[in-house]
C-alpha cells in the first residue's frame, strides 16, 4: 500500500431539500485500500458512496480521484466500477453481454473487450454462464457477474454497496473470501458498504465507523474493536456486544464503583486520566471476562446459557447490569451456578458518561 | 377423526357459484345481444328486415350487404364505401401511434429517472392534460393549426392525435418506469450510458409490456376516435367512422339496415382484432405499470 491518496473527500456536504445527511465530511482513502464504511442503516454511508460514485451531485466540498478533480464529472468518466446490493444486472442481455456494456459504450475494440470479459469471466468463474440472462442466475451467480462488469472496465476505485446483504449466510460467507481475494490479487482500491460489522472487520484495511453523517472512527479493524473512541463505536462493533457498567472513579483506591460493588481498574492504561468522582461507563468484551476466583472477583449468578458451538455464552448480572461472558464452546455451566467473575481491566474501555468519549 | 386429507381436494358446487356463473352467462349474453342482432341483420336482405321479427335468424343468407359496404355504398355525393375510409384511418392511426407512443416513453423515462428541476409540476401538468375533455380545446387548436396552415390536413390530423395521447401515455411510462429498480440506471450511467444511450440500450428493451399498452390504447382511441377526425382531418382524409356516420345517416332514398349493420362492424373490426391479439399483453402491462406508482 502507498502513501499516495486514491480518493480525497474533501469537507463535502450534501442534503436532500432541507433534510441535511452530510456536513462537512472529509476521508482520504490511500491507494490500494480496502476501506469499509460501516454504520446503522439512515447514517449516511450509501449516500456517501453515491455521492463519491458521482451518482449524487453534492451540496458542498470536493472530490479528488488521484489527482483529478472529479466533483462536477459525470460518474462514466471517473473511472470507477460498482456493484449493487440489487446486483442491477441489466435484465434484457445475457451475461456476456452485461460485462461488455461498459466497454461498448466506450466503443473498445472487439478483441479487447473479449480478451478483458475472458478474464474477468476466469477469475469469477463464470465461463459457463456467459450466455445465459440474468434471471437464469442464482443471487450468488448474479453478484459475481455484477462483480464482474465492474472488473472488466479496469475501474481505479470500486465501489461496493452492501452487496452481500441479499444473500444467505453461507453465500455471503463464500463470497466476502471471494471479494478479500480478489482485492489481495488485484490491489485495486476498494471503498464498501456495509452494516454487517463481520464484513467490516474481515475485510477491511481500515474501517470508517458512521453515525448520523459523521465519522465517528476511523482506523485499522483491530484499533477499533480493541480501543473503540467512543460509546457508539463500542456497542456497535462486537458480536455479542461489549458489556457496559455505569461507575463512579474512586481515585484513593483506584476503583470504580458499581452499585455496591467496588471493581480495582489500577491497571487501566489511561487512569491518570481519570479525575475523583467522575462518572464513566465501564465497558468489557465478553472474552475479557474471567471465571475465577480472587481477591478482585465479584460473586454472581448463571441466569443464562447461550451455547454457540465454538463459545458458549455465559449470561449473569452485576448490580442489576446484564453481562455476558464468553467461554469455550467444551465448558460446562448449568442456570443457577455460583460464580466468581473477574475483568482483565488491560483490555476494557472506560468512556466518559457526559461526553461518551474514551478516556 | 377417522378421515385423514389425502389425494385431490373434493370439489364444491355451492349455491354461490352457481349463482355467480349465472349471473355472468347473462352479462354475457347482455353484452353480446347488439352483436348477434347486427351480424344476421347484415345477413338478411332488406325484404326480409322489413317483415320478420329483428331477432329472427335469416331464412336465406344474403352477402350483398358486405361488398356494398366495402365498395359501393354513398357517402353524401360518394359512392366508393368504407374502404378510402379505411385507408384514411390507417394512414392517421399509423403515424399517429409511433410518434406519440415513442414521444411518451422518452417523456416518461425524463420524468422518472433524471428529476430536472421542475419535474414534480410538469408530472402536474401531464395529470391536468389527461382528463381535460377534448372539446374544450377543439377550437383554440383550430385557431393554431389554421395559423400553422396544417389545418384540414393528414399532418394536421396525425399531431392533434400526438398531442392529446402524449399526457395519459407520458403518466402511464413514467409510471412504469418508477417501478424499475434505481440501481439499474445507476449502473448504466456509471457504465458510460448518457441520456439518450441508457434510453435505447437499458430502458427500451425492458419496456415491451407497457409499449403494448400504451399502443392498444393509442390504436383503439385514434381509430374509434370521431369528433377529431370529423374537425381536423379535412375532407380528403376523413377516418372510417366520419364515413361510416356519413353511410348511415343518408338524407334520400331507403335506409339500407343490413349495409348500415355490415359497415359498422367493419369499421370496429381493427379494435377487436387488437383486443384479441393482445388481450393477454394488456393485462400483464397494466399490472407491472400498477405495482408502483
């Protein structure tokens, strides 16, 4: 990956009427990068792709294509290629011809829109589809052909809207390995839109986590699953999602306090940040829950057994808190049992209550 | 307990159903009534009309009545028939139809896939255009085409059929274009489609259900069409139905019923035959427009 910038958003707004999605958004997505727009559904990320794909004319700000202007250029000369959630395969022409349109509307030479359909047809395998209509498809079968038209046209960016959100599990599972292939194979840069965290985290170089047409993190998948910036972040990422303790900071004993409850975070890496008695959200991932007993556990009980194969969910409370802890799938608890809980505080978040930033 | 539902579903004949199959028989036989009266009364001769019962079958079949019709009966001072009508109908419909239906459909994919400024009140406009009666823009148009000097004439006929079809048709296209999917014109245009290159290569081939629609429609409103054809047209070009009035309506001489009868359903055959062909277009291109509006 080079340090030269593929795409440039630059401060870029756009609203519909009077109903404002984004304000003043700025990214720069470096060449080569496999970069996930991730959030809830309404938080501006298709827009954002629309708007990059030039399908969307902004309100305000700029984009850059490597190093051209492309804000006011129709989304034909921008070189890109995108594939829909809907596939948007053209329902009237047969697959082959799906991939040459492009192409023909470029008035490329015969030869050179075989040669490039052969290739991206191999790569895909499709071969044996390339005379059939897109309704002769299996949904998995039609997002590769729609993978494929944007293959063909040797596109700088592409650009993915959620497009393995129609597809069945096992589909999706197939083709989201397909898609980090190709992407190693190719090296192109990639910008795609998701919601599905899973996606996110395995496909990505860096992940952009939105909300409400903002961006509220951006950095590697491992930086945002283990350091999230904020309360957002944090709940939105992880499946099942990270536990979440309302506390007071008690800076003598360098404990927080949970009800009645008293929790050692000594170890915590920014504690110094921490003033007497500020209110935090203490925040744990379900694997970075121990059962064990020492001098820092906390007493609890079974309430619920979640067995998911390779893990098994544990699911108890702390002062009326629900937490969830995550064993191996072999180990064996039964509803009612006592336990003692303990938290590997190196790896928790601590948030602000107010601000609902990390500290 | 001791049935267990196998094999095919027992059939019900409720006093329901037969009530309703009766009740469609006699719509039916209602509606076909007129149908049977003119096709033996344009069997008969005209001896036999005069005396017997109007429901009667024919004691003697008698063909006259048809090629007179075709090719002899007077209009006014005219006595070739139907058949210059004929003509003149379909040199109108013909034109009439293609450059309306093709007119609209660019009209509708405008209106549904690039929103210009101002879309939503020229889709205003186009509802207002489609239910005003005909009648009151009879004479203003009269008043252009004279100034235009295509009153009274085949082009003058042709655009005034485009103008009043292009509303509803412009509605019924872009109505059906509403309900393709987006993604499609968004893939189009970012394979390198422009305006008109996404119209003739994405838009039109998926447009066969509704083109069929909009061209019954077109074809049995102009051919049906008489008060247009009667202002506009001129008298070298006056449509069937001008004509078939002119044939039934004589001042002098004996009305010839069995002529009147076999002119008539001459003239109503195109629409039927287009109703009969396309019977099973129709309905699924109402549907696909109707799914989404």
């Amino acid at each position: 990956m080079s340090m030269k910038n593929s795409v440039t958003v630059k401060n870029i707004s756009f609203s519909y009427g009077k109903t404002e999605i984004l304000n003043d958004l700025s990214l720069d997505i470096k060449e080569g990068e496999f970069m996930v727009l991730l959030g809830p559904s309404g938080c501006g990320k298709t827009t954002l792709l629309n708007c990059i794909a030039g399908l969307l004319d902004l309100t305000d700000g700029q984009i850059w294509i490597e190093d051209d202007n492309v804000t006011w250029k129709e989304p034909k000369d921008r070189h890109i290629g995108m594939v829909f959630q809907s596939y948007a395969l053209y329902p009237s022409m047969t697959v082959e011809k799906n991939l040459s349109f492009g192409l023909r509307m470029m008035g490329t030479a015969k030869d050179l829109i075989n040669e490039k359909i052969k290739k991206a047809a191999n790569l895909l395998q499709i071969n044996e589809l390339l005379k059939r209509k897109p309704s002769q498809l299996s949904g998995g079968q039609r997002q590769r052909v729609a993978i494929g038209r944007a293959l063909v046209r040797d596109a700088k960016v592409f650009l993915f809207d959620e497009p393995l959100s129609n597809l069945d599990a096992k589909l999706r599972a197939e083709l989201r390995y397909e898609i980090k292939k190709l992407h190693r194979d190719l090296s192109n840069t990639m910008i795609y839109v998701t919601h599905d965290q899973i996606e996110a985290m395995t496909l990505a170089d860096r992940i952009s986590v939105m909300k409400d047409g903002l961006i509220q993190q951006l950095d590697t998948p491992k930086q945002i699953y283990n350091k999230p910036a904020n309360l957002f972040v944090a709940g939105f990422i992880g499946s099942p999602s990270m536990n979440f303790l309302k506390a007071t900071f008690d800076k003598l004993n360098q404990n927080i306090i949970v009800g009645k409850k008293q929790i050692d975070i000594s170890k915590y890496e920014n504690i110094n940040n921490l003033m007497n008695d500020q209110e935090i959200v203490f925040g744990i991932r379900p694997e970075n829950i121990n059962i064990e007993k020492n001098e820092h556990s906390i007493q609890c009980k079974v309430e619920l057994v979640e067995p998911m194969g390779a893990d098994t969910l544990i699911w108890t409370s702390v002062e009326g808190n629900p937490i969830s802890i995550r064993m191996e799938g072999s180990s064996n608890y039964n509803l009612n049992d006592e336990i003692n809980i303990s938290f590997d505080i190196k790896k928790s978040s601590i948030f602000d209550s107010k601000s609902e930033e990390r500290i | 307990m001791s049935t267990i539902p196998k094999g095919p579903r027992p059939k019900h004949l409720t006093i329901g159903r037969i009530g309703l199959y009766c009740f469609i028989i006699m719509c039916a036989l209602f509606f076909l009534m007129p149908l049977y009266v003119m096709i033996i009364t344009s069997l008969k001769d005209m001896d036999e009309i005069r005396a017997a019962n109007i429901l009667n079958l024919p004691k003697e079949l008698s063909f006259y009545a048809w090629p007179k019709a075709w090719s002899q009966a007077c209009t006014g001072f005219v006595c070739e028939g139907l058949k210059p009508g004929f003509v003149n109908s379909v040199k109108i419909t013909v034109p009439s139809v293609i450059v309306s239906v093709a007119l609209s459909a660019l009209n509708g994919y405008a209106l549904a896939f690039w929103r210009f400024r101002g879309a939503y009140f020229f889709f205003g406009l186009c509802m207002f255009g489609a239910f005003i009666p005909y009648q009151v823009m009879v004479y203003p148009l009269l008043k252009i085409e004279d100034f235009l000097g295509i009153y009274s004439s085949l082009p003058g006929i042709i655009l005034v059929h485009t103008i009043f079809g292009m509303p509803i048709l412009t509605l019924i296209f872009r109505n059906f274009y509403a309900s393709l999917p987006i993604d499609l014109f968004k893939a189009a245009r970012i394979d390198g489609g422009n305006f008109i290159k996404i119209f003739f290569y994405v838009i039109i081939p998926m447009s066969t259900p509704i083109t069929i629609v909009a061209v019954i429609l077109q074809v049995t409103g102009i051919w049906n069409d008489f008060l247009l054809g009667l202002v506009f047209a001129g008298r070298d070009n006056q449509p069937m139905t001008v004509q078939l009035n002119n044939i039934v309506q004589v001042d002098y001489g004996v009305a010839e019923y069995n002529v009147d009868m076999s002119a008539t359903i001459l003239t109503s055959l195109v629409p039927l035959f287009v109703y009969f062909i396309s019977g099973r277009w129709f309905v699924r291109g109402i549907a696909a427009g109707a799914i989404k509006g």
